[in-house]
C-alpha cells in the first residue's frame, strides 16, 4: 500500500512539474498575442482586478486570514510589488514591443544563476568555482539568444533592458522570500500578492489613461486565460513546488520554460529560432545544471555533516550516565 502511495505521490509531483512549465510559459505566449492590439498594461489590470476578487472572497471564507500576522502581510505585499507587479509590467511591456517570448523567457532560466552566484552573500551562501563557471556559461548562452534575435523583430536594442528590470524585480522578491523563516500558505501568498498588484496597476493604468478596456470578446477571452493559467495555475504550482521538491529541482524546471516557449513561439507566433538561439538555450541549459549540481552537492555535505553532529551528541549523551 505505501508503495503505491509512493508511485501515486511521484506522478502528482511529475503531472504538477509539466503543468507548471506548460502554464507559466503560457503567460509569455498569451501576452504576445493580446498585446498586438491592446495596451500591456490595460490587459494587466483586467487579468489580476476580477482575479484579485474572487481570491478576496475564498481568503475570507476560509478563515484563512484570522492566521496571519501583520508582519507577514507586510512580506507578502512587498514581494509581490517586485515578483508580480514589477515582473508582468516591464514582461508586457518587452512583448508588446516585439521581443521574442523565447528570449523573454529567457529571465527565469538566468535568475537562479544570478541568485545563486552574484547575491549569495546576501542570503549567507558560499560562491563555488563551480558556480562561477556555471554563470560564464550561462551569460554567454544569453548573449547568443540575444545577438541570435537583433534584426528578427522590430523591437529596439534598449527594449532589452525591461529584461533586466524584470529580472531585478524576481531577484528582489527570490532574496526577501528565502530570507524569511515563516512559512505562509500558497492560499494567502497568492490573495495578497495579486491585490497588491492589482492595486498597483490600476494607480498607473488610470494615471497613465489605459484602465479603460475594450468591448471585444477576444480581450476578455485573453484575460481570463491569463488570469486562470499564467497567474492563478503556475503562480499556485510554483509555490506549491517549491515545498514539494525544492528551490534547486525548481530552478532547473525554470529552465526548462525558456525553450518550451521559444518552440512554441515558432509554431504559433512564426518567430524565428535558428542555430544561435538552439546553441545559446544549451549554453544557459550547461551554465544553469552546473549551479544545480554544484548546489545539490554542497546541500548533500551539509545534511551529512549535521547528520554526524547529531550523531555525535547522541553518543555524547549517552555516555555522560556513565561516567557519572
């Protein structure tokens, strides 16, 4: 029975993994698509204000609420300005202005190494060689994939650098989440990160005169499949996750997202993907497994060591009645 247990919990954890990195690669797609002829930012608000209720109201009746503590409030808010409000609008604003989905996508595969090698200090890690090499590797992978997209869109050099906003915003939200000790329910992380998105986005939308949405049926078919998939579906798994199987076995399922939408950015948006792109995808794909590997092993000597501590004090303790 426990073994059947077992298989049934492995392919939950697989059907969740393939889920999120078919969902949350949708957002890129989605984007590209509706922002053809809609403001980024128009479809921003009507993809987290109507989402942003509905979790109000299950956040209420749950009596989740009654669990959490101002300070945990505060957390949340703050990381979810940077990982959702700040990531979605400068990522709508890249694909609305032509830049690839497989490029842009490219933000969640470099944002472990970047976590993992020019902040580690920061969250208390050690930078190994190892490490080092993985983030040259994985840097030239993404000089490839850009140089392999200039003169295949009509998007303008400095464009590129909404990318790296983006990525400063997760790497912002990555830091205060892993240096907080208390744990907070997928329910709530996801109540209070889209409400203070949603917040946000309708200050700017309405200062800057894009709140208004249009009557077709397409957009709120964009919408909803945006509220439903990218938000509500990978948002929830990514958490979800993250305890499951943890930071490191996530990092390398972000990867994974880069190039599932590049291929799917070929098929259904006909962009171009050509021998650069594939070489720049397995450079990030070597630089990123190198992090992994090197993270994986020092988290393997870590248990090791406090295994033997333990031991030891085991042993400790029970020779200390005899000496008495």
């Amino acid at each position: 029975m426990s073994k059947q247990i077992g298989i049934l919990g492995t392919a939950l954890t697989v059907a969740a993994a393939v889920a999120f990195v078919v969902t949350w690669s949708s957002g890129f797609l989605i984007a590209a698509i509706a922002t053809v002829d809609v403001e980024p930012l128009t479809l921003l608000v009507w993809r987290f204000v109507p989402l942003t209720a509905i979790l109000l109201i299950v956040f209420a009746a749950s009596g989740a609420a009654r669990e959490v503590t101002a300070s945990d409030l505060r957390r949340q808010a703050t990381i979810g300005l940077f990982s959702q409000f700040g990531y979605c609008t400068a990522v709508y604003a890249a694909l609305a202005a032509g830049i690839a989905t497989g490029t842009v996508a490219l933000i969640d595969a470099v944002q472990p190494l970047v976590i993992a090698m020019l902040v580690g200090p920061l969250l208390g890690l050690r930078v190994r060689g190892m490490q080092w090499v993985g983030l040259i590797v994985g840097a030239l992978g993404v000089v490839f994939v850009v140089q392999s997209q200039f003169g295949q869109s009509d998007a303008h050099p400095l464009v590129y650098l909404l990318l790296a906003v983006a990525m400063a915003c997760l790497i912002v939200g990555t830091i205060i989440q892993r240096r907080s000790t208390a744990p907070t329910r997928v329910l709530t992380t996801l109540t209070v990160h889209a409400t203070v998105t949603a917040v946000a986005l309708v200050v700017l939308a309405a200062a800057t005169g894009t709140l208004a949405p249009p009557a077709s049926a397409s957009f709120w078919i964009a919408t909803a499949l945006a509220a439903v998939f990218p938000t509500l579906s990978a948002y929830g798994l990514y958490w979800w996750l993250l305890r499951r199987i943890g930071i490191t076995a996530l990092n390398a399922l972000l990867f994974l997202i880069a190039p599932f939408t590049a291929v799917a950015g070929a098929l259904l948006l006909g962009e171009s993907v050509t021998i650069v792109t594939v070489l720049g995808f397995l450079l990030c794909g070597v630089g990123v497994g190198m992090v992994l590997v090197s993270e994986a092993r020092a988290a393997r000597v870590q248990d090791n060591a406090a295994s033997d501590r333990t031991e030891a004090d085991q042993v400790r303790g029970a020779e200390l009645p005899r000496r008495r």
